[in-house]
C-alpha cells in the first residue's frame, strides 16, 4: 500500500528503486535530450515576441539552462534514486522559472503570446519526465506562485487579459498535478500487483518445496524415506557416467529387539542406527534413506570399489561403537548389528531400479543366510555375470 502523495513504505521504497531505477534512469535522460530540443527551439519564439529579452533569453537557454540539462542527463543513471529525483525537480525548477521570468521583464505588444511557454513546460514535468508527485507538487506550486507574481508585475497588460492569464496558470497547475497524480497511481498500483504476484509465487514455490521435503523424509529418522529414494533410482534408467552402488542395510533380529525391549527403545535404536549412517557416508554425494521397518539404504553414486569397501566397514564400526545392548538375539552376540547387501552398477552400464533392488536385496539376504554382521557384494553389469 503507498502512503498519502502516492509514496512507499521505505522498504517498498528501497525495493521499488531497486526493481524500477535503471529503467526510470534511461527514461529521464531520453525526455530531457528531447525536452532540451524543443527548449531551445522556443527561442525563435522569443525573438518573434519577445525580442526586447532575446539576449537575456539566449544566455539563460544556452549557457545556463542546457548545460545543466545535459549534466543532469548525464548524472540520472550514476546516482541513487533520492539524489536523482531531487536533481531533476531542481532543474525543471530553473528551467520553468525562465519563460516566467522573460514574460515578467518583457514590455513588447506580442509578449502575452509568449506566456503560452509556461504551460508548455509544465505538461513537459509532470507528464513527460513524470516527476515523482511530491516533486510534481513541489514545481507546479512554485511554478504557479512566480506566474503569477509576473502576471501582476505586468501593469501593461490589460486586467482582462491579465486574469484570464491566471485562471489559465490554476488550470494548468491542476490539470497536470492530477494527471500526474493519475499515473504516478497507476505505475505504483501496477506495480504492487506485480509484487504480491511475485512474493505469492516465490511462497507457493516454498511451500511447495516444503511439502516436498516432508513427502520425502522419514518422520522418525528425518533420513530420505522410500518415496526420494525411488527417484533416486529412477534416474539410474540411463547409462551413468560413474559407478554406483546400492547398500540395503537391516538391522540383525530386530523383532527381537522390540520384543524384548518394547517399541519406544526400538525407536530409539532405528533414530541411532540411522545417525551412524548418515554421518558415516559422504554427505551429500550419497543419499541415505530408511527403506522400510529397520531396513535403511544408500545410494552412492562416484564410488570405485575400495570406496565402497571402505565406507561398509566404517558402517560395522560405528554401529559397533554405538554400543546398543540386545541380549535376546539368540545367536551369542550381546548387541546390535547390521548386515549389509550391495549391488554395484559399473560406470558406463544402464539398469532398471528394480533390478537394482533387486540384486542388492539378494546380497542381503546372503549376507543374512551367512551368520549376519557382514557385508556381500554383488555387481549388476558384466561382472556379475563373469562372475557367475
């Protein structure tokens, strides 16, 4: 929302500058080069009308009025956009008060005509260059008061024509505030539009980034769930340009465990397990997800052989290191371990997810079948086969 005399909030403000400044920048260097143009070219109609200040006139135009036109034409893109408006209010007020002031000094018969100047530059700021309104209120005020103050300096005038003149100067001086006004509304009207369009996207887009993260996180262990590791794999359809390798993970006689121990420790063991997992892997190079029950999995994509070798036995060691007791398992260990099955995909080498899954759940349960607490590996592409 813009406050009274059509102004922002100052970080509406700030970011207005920030999205509308370059454009509005290269828009008042244009008008001003054009506005310069037909500002000297009013000079001939000075000396048709009022030739007794022609001199005063050229002077003023050309070596007051246009250099410092074209300065500022020049300095609009290089400065801030509180600095430019300023600026560019400052000169249209220097440039305004010449006609007036021609008019006020004037005696000859045809130097009313000339009063049609004045307007002229009016509807040049406050429609042309669009001066901010504060500013267009500013100069139009001003402006009005030096008009009119000339006007009744001229005791040669008739007092008809003498009024006729004001009235036409509280005319013009309205009709190019509210028009100025009108587009200033629209241009910020538009504008906020544009933003709350902008900022709802950029908050749709969040939320759906959001939901999207918890569609695909496991809210017990806060690792990937089946869902992200699904898409994992599903880009593994074309032929990688690096190994990889995917290690299904269960954790040894687990029912057991909840058995004897009750589903709040079960919990608890899984939360665990699963940190020792993802900080004994590469980050985010590899993804981690909870497969299912006290099944986990990793996907590790860039790995070689003695990679995938290493990062096993550091999964052994730290679930060891964790410590967790379970004495019920029944096969002579005291607590809780992992057995690991992993299916290696040779760089170069295309498959399906499924049979991904498939050769690296095979490797588990072999890994199970064989006394558990160990790890097999088995590859998907040609060596499989060689191997078989």
């Amino acid at each position: 929302m813009t406050r009274p005399l059509l102004r922002f909030s100052r970080a509406a403000s700030a970011r207005y500058e920030l999205d509308t400044g370059v454009e509005r920048g290269l828009h008042l260097r244009q008008t001003i080069l054009i506005g310069l143009l037909f500002y000297n070219a009013s000079g001939f109609a000075t000396f048709l009308l009022m030739p007794d200040v022609l001199v005063l006139a050229l002077v003023l135009r050309l070596l007051v009025v246009t250099p410092v036109w074209l300065l500022l034409a020049w300095s609009v893109t290089r400065v801030g956009g509180a600095m430019r408006e300023r600026l560019v209010t400052a000169g249209m007020l220097g440039a305004v008060a010449v006609p007036i002031l021609l008019f006020g000094l004037s005696r000859h018969p045809l130097s009313g005509y000339g009063y049609l100047e004045y307007p002229l530059m009016l509807v040049f700021g406050g429609m042309m260059l669009v001066l901010r309104f504060p500013h267009a209120l500013i100069v139009t005020g001003a402006a009005a008061a030096m008009s009119l103050a000339s006007i009744a300096g001229r005791s040669d005038i008739h007092p008809e024509l003498a009024g006729s003149f004001a009235f036409q100067t509280v005319t013009a001086s309205f009709f190019v505030l509210y028009g100025n006004f009108q587009i200033e509304a629209v241009r910020r009207g538009a504008y906020i539009v544009s933003l709350r369009e902008i900022l709802r996207s950029i908050g749709l887009e969040n939320d759906r980034r959001t939901l999207t993260t918890l569609s695909e996180t496991d809210p017990l262990t806060g690792l990937a769930n089946r869902r992200a590791l699904d898409a994992g794999l599903a880009a593994l359809t074309d032929a990688m340009p690096v190994q990889t390798a995917l290690l299904m993970i269960d954790v040894d006689h687990f029912k057991r465990f909840n058995d004897s121990y009750g589903h709040p420790r079960g919990d608890d063991c899984l939360r665990a397990v699963a940190t020792a997992l993802a900080e004994e892997t590469r980050g985010s190079q590899d993804l981690v997800a909870r497969y299912g029950g006290e099944e986990f999995s990793i996907l590790m994509r860039g790995c070689d052989d003695i990679e995938v070798e290493r990062i096993a036995r550091r999964l052994f060691a730290r679930i060891a290191r964790l410590g967790i007791a379970h004495h019920g398992r029944g096969d002579g260990l005291q607590s809780i371990t992992v057995s690991i099955g992993v299916a290696v995909l040779s760089a170069g080498h295309r498959t399906r997810p499924g049979e991904l899954l498939a050769v690296a759940d095979a490797a588990l349960y072999e890994a199970k079948r064989s006394g558990r607490n160990r790890h097999v590996v088995r590859w998907v592409d040609d060596r499989a086969r060689a191997a078989a």
